[in-house]
C-alpha cells in the first residue's frame, strides 16, 4: 500500500515537473506561441489600458500581421466600430530602418560623426549617409526593381517615398558595398533621399516588431496626431495616431505560458505503479504528447525527469513521436 502510494507520488512529480518545465518566458508573437486577444470595450486613456491589460493579462496587444490585423477586426467590429488602442506608443529611442520594414542591423554606412540625432531621415551625403529632418527636401532615388533611379524633383522624405511607392517599387536601400558603389554612381554629387529612416514607435511589450499598418496621412516619421497608436475598425483595421489622453476602447493579449498535459491511466485489476516499465511507458506517452503541443515546445527541453526508481534503468531520451 504505502509502496503504492509512493509510486503514485512519483508519477505526480513526473507529470508536475513536466508542467514546470513548459512553462515559457515572455514572449513576441512571432515566435509562434499562441496567444489569445481580449477586446475590453471600455473607454479608457492609452495608460490606463495598458495598466488594466497588465494587471488582468500579459499587455496592451501587439501586432505582427496583417492575419493579426484581420482577427482582431473581425472580433471588434461585431460589438464596436471606432479606434481600439493597440500596445504601439512614441518611444524615447529609435531604431534605423529600411523602408519598409526592416531594421538596419548590420553593415551601416555612416559619414563621420553621423547619426548626428538631427533627423530621422537619411540622406547621402558625399557617398555616405547622413540624418536630416524629414521635411527637407532633397532629390530621391527610387528602387525599380532592377537598379536605381535618381529623381531630379526635390521633395520631403515622405512625398519621395510616395513618389516611389506610386512610380516604381520603393525608396532606395543600401545594404552592401556593392550597392553603396552602384547608388553613388547613380546620385554623382548630389544629396539624395534614401530609404531609410527612424522608426521610434515602440510596443508596449517591448517586442521590436517592425510591422506597421498605418492608415494614408499616418507615418513612422510623424506623431503630430498624438504619440499613441489606435487601430480604426471603420478604415480595414489600418492604425491612427491619436493624443494618449483620449479613451478608447482597447485590446489585450494573453500568452499561453502555461501546458497542462493530462494522461489519463487505467488497467485493469491489478496496477503497481512502482514498476518500472508503467512509468516509462508513462513518460513515453507525456513525451509524445508535448511534441503534438501547438507552438515550439522544445521536445529536449521538457524530458522528464523523476528520480528513476530503485529498479528502473537510467531513464533515456524517449524516442520522438511516431
Ligand atoms: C465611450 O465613449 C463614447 C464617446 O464618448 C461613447 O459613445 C460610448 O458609449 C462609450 N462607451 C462605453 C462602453 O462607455
Ligand atoms: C460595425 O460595422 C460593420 C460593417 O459596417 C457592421 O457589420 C457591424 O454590425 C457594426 N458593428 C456594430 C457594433 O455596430
Ligand atoms: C480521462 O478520464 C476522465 C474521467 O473518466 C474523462 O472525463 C476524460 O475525458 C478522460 N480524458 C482523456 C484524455 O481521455
């Protein structure tokens, strides 16, 4: 009997441990963990949303696609049509991106003492780049595809990228020696605007999550509107800037942390859960269970791992799911 009871202890602290060790950090929404959306429909400032999402859940929502996008749509509009806070504010620092989406992280061609912190626009400047405010104008080149296109039209970093976006495919971009060669051919002596910019919106999770879904008249270079970000049911989803001190309703996520895994045992008659190959067939069966688990449970990370029992071999790997 107690022989029993302390097998049957054992096989809970196996099953627990293994709960404990699905449990996952915090985490952005691209890294494949489900998370759930909670539409609060009540008028709130962007702060006090972001208090009630972090006391009630995991944040303020972050948003990583357009299907993100779509979902969250769908889910309001059936009770609400307006502006819903999303977890997108005005940051204090910045990080330099290619137009449209990526940061620039690597191979960074700066002129001497630039960034200079006096835009968050950059242009070329004697072969190299150089930060200026966004409403100066300049003459662009623009990306077709193929090579590049030196516009001989001077406008704002904006409007060329319109320009760009409407003519041919894009706002230039440097990414390599080579195609810092090539555009200097291109621009010859003159200062150009270049695809690159300053995005300092920041997520309230503090993912660095790039996607943007700004609605026409919104930009990454502009907060005149406000320095909190609401996504307009009304207008596909696409996102506003709007003053922080209004109230909207808004939308929190939830990050699934936690797994239980429930196995039910039976047998019929006479059960010893002190024997050994019960609890590694046991094991066994929680092991391929985890591995069907949505999201990227780390199937070597969660091998369990009781005490074997007196008699029980060393316990090895079970073998991945069928
Ligand atoms: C939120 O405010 C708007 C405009 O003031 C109002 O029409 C709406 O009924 C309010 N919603 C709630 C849930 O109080
Ligand atoms: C919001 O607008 C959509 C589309 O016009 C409509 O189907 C929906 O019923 C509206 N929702 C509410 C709560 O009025
Ligand atoms: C386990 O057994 C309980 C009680 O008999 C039952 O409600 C539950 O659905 C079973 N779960 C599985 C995964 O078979």
């Amino acid at each position: 009997m107690l022989k029993h009871q302390r097998g049957a202890v054992r096989a809970m602290m196996g099953m627990s441990l293994f709960v404990l060790l699905l449990l996952s950090g915090l985490v952005c929404s691209d890294s494949g963990v489900p998370r759930k959306y909670y539409f609060i429909n009540q008028n709130m400032t962007w702060a006090e949303a972001q208090s009630y999402c972090r006391e009630k859940y995991t944040d303020l929502v972050t948003v990583d696609s357009i299907d993100d996008v779509n979902m969250m749509l769908q889910a309001v509009v059936l009770q609400y049509n307006g502006s819903v806070w999303i977890g997108l504010k005005k940051g204090t620092k910045g990080q330099w991106c290619l137009s449209p989406n990526n940061a620039v992280t690597q191979n960074t061609y700066w002129g001497l003492f630039e960034p200079s912190g006096d835009g968050s626009c950059v242009n070329m400047k004697l072969g190299l780049w150089n930060d200026s405010p966004c409403t100066t104008l300049f003459y662009f080149v623009c990306y077709n595809g193929i090579g590049n296109i030196l516009i001989h039209i001077p406008k704002t970093w904006r409007d060329a990228q319109s320009y760009c976006r409407q003519y041919y495919t894009d706002l230039a971009t440097i990414s390599s020696p080579e195609e810092l060669f090539q555009i200097n051919i291109v621009i010859g002596i003159h200062e150009t605007w270049i695809g690159l910019f300053l995005d300092s919106w920041q997520w309230s999770d503090q993912c660095s999550l790039l996607f943007r879904n700004w609605a026409t008249g919104y930009t990454s270079q502009t907060s005149e509107f406000g320095d909190c970000v609401a996504m307009s049911t009304t207008n596909s989803g696409k996102w506003i800037q709007d003053s922080c001190s209004k109230q909207h309703p808004f939308i929190c996520y939830d990050a699934y942390r936690k797994r239980v895994l429930r196995l039910n045992l039976s047998c019929d008659g006479n059960c010893n859960l002190d024997d050994p190959s019960l609890q590694m067939a046991t094991l066994n069966e929680l092991f391929i269970q985890a591995t069907r688990l949505p999201g990227r449970v780390q199937p070597g990370l969660t091998q369990p791992g009781p005490t074997p029992p007196r008699s029980a071999p060393a316990a090895a790997p079970p073998g991945p799911a069928p």
